[in-house]
C-alpha cells in the first residue's frame, strides 16, 4: 500500500515537473512562464527530498523559487511593453522544430541510458572514510568546505565575477520600487527582517551535522534582503568605491583563500587543515561564506551597480 | 499509535480537504478579488488543522512550537499577500465582478 | 551596581535603536531560536550573535509604540480561531454549491480606530474573516470588498473593530 | 528512482529544444535553467544508485545551483539592456 502511494506520488510529480517546464518554455505570455518557472523551482525542491538530497532541497528552495524568481520579475517589469510578448513564440518553424525535439530527445534518452548503464559511481566509502578527520558530520558540508573546499572557492568566485560583470554593465536597471506598494509592507519587513537572520543562523548552524550549511543560509539571507529591499528598506551595499559593505562581497573569497594559503604557512598542501583545528577552520569559512553568498546574491539582484548613496527619493 | 498521534492524524485528514477547495475555489470563482477569498481564508485554516495535527502527532513540543510558528507566518504572508494582490489589482483597474 | 550597568546598557540599547522594547525583543528572539533548535545549547555560539543581530539591526525605521494587552491576546487568538473556521467554512461551502451563490460588493467603511499599528493590523486581519477583504486601507475609509452578505459582513467588522480596539488598548466611539 | 531519469532526459530535451525553438531571450534563459536542472537531477539520481550513500554528487549540485542563479543574473541583466537598445552606444 504505502509503496503504491509512494509511486503515484512520484509519477504525479514527474507529470507536474514536465508539465511545468514545458509552460515555463510556451506558455502564452512571459509573465505564466515565469511564474511556471517560479512553481517548478518549488516542485524540484520537493524531488530533491525524494532523491534524499535534502541539503540540495533547501538551496533550491531558497534560490530557485526566492532568488531566481525576484530576479526574472523584476527583469520581466523592466522589459519594454513591445518587448513583452512574442507572438511567433508557438509557431516555431514546423518541420525544423520537429525534427530538432526528436533529435534532442534521442540525444538525451541515449546520454541517460548510456549514463544508467555506466558502473555505480561512488567516492561514498571515500568521503565516509575522510568524515571523521575532516571536522563536521554532515558529509555534503564536508566536501563542500574541507574535501572539495577548491570547487567552492571558484564557485564564489564565479558568483564575484558575475557581480562585477552585471556591476560593470552600468547603473541599476531596476531600481527599488518606484513606490511602496501598500503601508502593510514596511510593516510586514519589520517583522520579518529578524526571522530570516534567526533561520539563516539556524541553518547554518544545523549545517554542521545535519543539511543546512553556509549555501541554504546564504541563500536565504539573500532572498530575505531582496524581499525586505521590495517592501522598500534602503539597502546598506552602495556603488561608493570605499563602502565598507562593499568588502563583504570579496569576504567569502578572500577568507577561502587564506585558508587555502595559509595551511601552507605551516607545511600542508592546498586546502589541506590541521586535523585537529578543522572543525574550527570550516566554522569560520562557513560563516564567511553565507555571509558572502548572501550580499553577493543580493548585489545580483539589484541588476546593476547600485547608487553612491540611497537617496530620501527613492523611499517615496 | 497514541490517542494523540490518532487525534493528530484525523486533523490533518480534515484539513486536507479545505486546501482542495480553496484551489477549486481559485478555478470557479470569477474575478480576482473572489478568488483571493477562497484561497486566503481556506488555506489558512487548512494549513492551520494539519500543523496542529502534525504538532499533536509528533508529541514533541519544540515540534509543535516549529510547526505552530510556520503557520504563523505562512497567516501572515498570506494575509499580507491577499491585500496586497487586491492594491495591485486595483491600482492596474481590474473592476470586481460583479459590483 | 550590577542593575545599574544594566539599566544604562538599556538605555543606550534605547538610544541606538531608537525604538521600544529591546529587551523585549532579545526575548522574544531568544524564545524563537529555542523553538528552531528545540533547545539545543550547542547551538548559541551561532543563536547569540544571531539574537543580537536581529534584535539591533532592522532596515526598517520602528513603528509606533505597541502597546499589545498581553492579557487580551489569549481571548482575541480564540476569537480569532473560531472566525477564521467559519469563514474558511463559508468560503468552502460557496465554492461546492452548484449554484455558487457569491453576490460581491465594495463597501467603505469608516475607521474608528485611531493608530496606524492597529489599523494595519486590522486591515490584514480582515483578509482572513468570513467574506471580507480589504482593497485599501485609506485615512478616512477602509474600502472593503465583499463576497455576500454585506450586512453581516459590516456588523461583522465592527465587532471585530472592537475586539483590536481591546487588544491595542483604545477606546473607540461606539456605533451609533 | 528510474522515473526521475526518465524525467532527466525529458526535462534536458525539453529544454534543449526550447533554447532553440523559443523566440523571446527571456525564455531561452528559462530553457537554459530547465536543462540544468535536468543534469542535476541526473547527477543526484546516479548517486542514489551507488550502494554507499555519495556526497559528492550532492554538493556538486549544490555548488551548480548557485553558480547558475549567477549566470541567470548576468544574462537577465543583458536581455533588460538589449531590450533597451543599451551597450552599443553607450559607454557606461
């Protein structure tokens, strides 16, 4: 019984999922797509629960439903009205369209099989022999910051370098909300302002030794910013060269690299923390890290280099 | 199972159905305006039952509190949500059905 | 000594977040992160920098004072409960009956209450009560829309006016 | 689990088709993020089939969705800006 409920709940999501992309790419009008590719961020959070990678589940959750989403709206309310539609959109060319989706889903049945006929993969026995000496029980956050702590240092930097480049595209193209949409607004990021420091501290906390880490925190501080810098807070980041806040954007980067370079001081090679101290050492990078994500996120968000210094006008 | 984890189970069977059909609601319903009443007014108490009975049924009071607290928030954001859904509405001139 | 300390450690809180009720808050923050870690003590290194943070920082200028009747708040959730399942019982029955009998108004009503906290509040509540919801909260009148029922749903909010009135602590001009 | 490999297949066709078959830009990038997701998905249901429980394919994942809100920002922020007529004659 609970087996067949449990694959009926798998086919209605696999149904939901496919259905939703399929609207996020034809559904009439830009605005259904988005919001379509809104709902089916929110969907693959929950496969994610289901494929057991609940620490996955929580970034997606924060980042493709909260992030991604406030950054296609926002896009979407910038775009010119002519802009807004595309009316060819359905009838793309016949006989090529065809072709190229047979094309495209042979390509990839073949890839998946191919990939499900490989051996099973595995570095589990590996990591699960490294957890004990790497300073945290929770295995993803292991990786993430001690034994592949060099994928995470370029990830940061690539979100750096994605900033700089929207940064360096000119002056914000949205800028905060021409108006405060309603008094309850103000209101209701007061209140919930300090519920996501509290949950953002939570889940880093808990990402220690359970899912959770610096990636979810980081995720959701950022969205908590965007939505508070929505409801019309001025925010603390500005386009001034000597902004203090401005450092936080280079912090989690920089801290990775001192790591990284500083074990090195002492004889170790890349990355590679004294046993005994690295509980410490990704206590801190975490920190550092969700600290990074967040404001980096938000700076992305913001869709351009933000002004020198929020002015009194664009609270009104 | 417990008494409490039975009392628990039949809330969250109850309030199943209120979500069913705040959605119908959103399908049958006219105009934007009714269609923020089905949905604010039917989830909340729909959400409401099955944290109460999820609370109940975990038997743990830092379970209930978590779950009490997410449907706090989720009332208020959908109370805020609903207003604000109406402001915009207004503001774009969607005239209620109706009136 | 030691109460002295702390009454200027309050008071400078006071000051630099010009709002009321610091301590109260640190509180009630506190009470939240016992809540999310089910009362883990490993956990504070992380919950009081965070208690911190979210107590003193807020992007948001503070609202008015808030002066809730704590005793008034158990009274008002019950209300509010027994409210929220009729109307959610209402909205449910009029989207099962074949006949979908919805007949929606637009009505102004004029505020009674006076601070901006309670009307706030009162103007999100409404969104949750038997057939009502709030269009915009404007200075003199409150524009509500309607699902059926516009009598009942007026005298329904009156009541509920009243109810926030007592829960804010203000004294409102009764209905004539 | 082999549902969701099906589905992995599907979604990176779907997506791969809609990046070529879409006119608007604004949907090619959600097309683009369908077919991610698709390969995480990939990812993470390969590593369910290994018999020790694997990390690594989760943290990938993990790392991957932040990197590709970075990339959606960036060609979001290009779609505003061509739609504007902005960055050939402006030098800001």
């Amino acid at each position: 019984m609970m087996a067949w409920a449990i694959t009926a709940f798998d086919a209605l999501l696999v149904a939901l999922l496919l259905w939703l992309a399929w609207q996020a790419i034809h559904a009439d009008g830009l605005f259904r797509a988005v919001i379509s590719f809104m709902v089916f961020g929110l969907l693959m959070a929950v496969a994610w629960v289901r494929l057991d990678a609940p620490d996955v589940a929580l970034a997606e959750a924060a980042i493709g439903a909260g992030v991604t989403g406030a950054l296609l709206l926002s896009a979407l309310g910038r775009l010119p009205e002519r802009d807004k539609e595309a009316p060819a959109d359905r009838r793309a060319r016949g006989l090529a369209a065809v072709g190229l989706a047979a094309l495209a889903l042979g390509g990839a049945t073949a890839l998946a099989t191919i990939a499900w006929a490989l051996p099973a993969p595995g570095l589990g026995r590996e990591v699960t022999e490294a957890l004990p000496k790497s300073g945290v029980d929770n295995p993803v956050t292991a990786v993430l910051l001690n034994i592949r702590a060099f994928d995470t240092l370029l990830e940061i930097g690539v979100l750096l370098l994605a900033v700089i480049a929207t940064w360096a595209l000119g002056p914000m193209q949205w800028s905060a909300p021409a108006r405060v949409m309603s008094p309850a607004l103000p209101v209701l990021g007061r209140l919930l302002f300090p519920m996501f420091v509290l949950v953002s501290a939570y889940v880093l906390w808990r990402g220690g030794h359970a899912p959770g880490g610096a990636f979810p925190a980081g995720a959701l501080m950022g969205a908590g910013g965007v939505l508070v810098f929505f409801a019309g807070a001025k925010p603390w980041i500005t386009g001034a060269e000597l902004d203090p806040w401005r450092w936080l954007l280079s912090l989690g980067l920089v801290a990775m690299l001192v790591a990284a370079v500083g074990v090195g001081a002492t004889g170790r090679s890349f990355f590679e923390y004294p046993v005994d101290l690295a509980g410490l050492f990704i206590l801190a990078l975490e920190v550092a890290a969700a600290l990074s994500i967040a404001i980096l996120l938000f700076a992305l968000c913001l869709g351009g280099r933000p002004p020198h210094r929020w002015g009194s006008e664009d609270e009104a | 199972m417990t008494a409490l984890a039975w009392v628990g189970a039949s809330l969250v069977a109850l309030g199943v159905p209120f979500f069913l059909l705040g959605t119908l609601g959103l399908l049958r319903f006219p105009d934007v305006f009714t269609r923020l009443h089905a949905l604010a007014k039917a989830d909340n108490v729909g959400l409401g039952l099955v944290c109460f009975g999820l609370g109940l049924h975990s038997g743990s009071l830092a379970h209930a509190l978590k779950l009490a607290l997410i449907w706090l928030l989720m009332v208020i954001a959908s109370a805020v949500g609903a207003g604000l859904v109406a402001r915009a509405a207004i503001a774009r001139g969607v005239k209620p059905w109706g009136v | 000594m030691a109460l002295r300390t702390l009454s200027r450690l309050h008071s400078f809180l006071r000051r630099r977040t010009r709002g009321v009720g610091v301590f109260e808050r640190i509180v009630a923050y506190a009470i939240l992160w016992w809540i999310l870690t089910e009362g883990d003590v490993r956990s504070l290194a992380f919950g009081i920098p965070a208690i911190a943070a979210a107590a003193l920082i807020n992007p948001f200028a503070p609202g008015g004072p808030r002066a809730w009747r704590l005793a008034r708040g158990g009274p008002f959730f019950a209300v509010f409960a027994w409210l929220s399942v009729r109307s959610a019982v209402d909205v449910a029955a009029r989207v099962i009956r074949p006949a979908r009998p919805i007949d929606p108004a637009v009505v102004d009503y004029p505020w009674r209450l006076q601070s901006g906290s309670a009307r706030q509040f009162m103007a999100n509540l409404i969104n949750l009560m038997p057939g009502t919801l709030t269009i915009d909260p404007g200075e003199q009148l409150l524009v509500l829309h309607v699902l059926g029922g516009k009598e009942r749903a007026l005298s329904g909010i009156r009541r509920l006016e009243e109810r926030v009135a007592g829960l804010f602590g203000e004294e409102i001009p009764a209905h004539e | 689990m082999s549902l969701y490999a099906v589905l992995a297949a599907a979604l990176f066709f779907l997506g791969l088709h809609g990046l070529f078959a879409a006119r608007h830009m604004l949907r090619k990038i959600l097309a683009l993020n369908v077919m991610t997701a698709a390969v995480f998905l990939l990812l993470v249901v390969l590593a369910e089939r290994a018999d020790v429980a694997d990390s690594v394919p989760h943290a990938m994942v993990l790392t991957g969705i932040v990197i590709s809100v970075g990339v959606t920002a960036v060609a979001v922020i290009l779609v505003v800006h061509l739609a504007h007529g902005r960055g050939r004659d402006r030098g800001d």
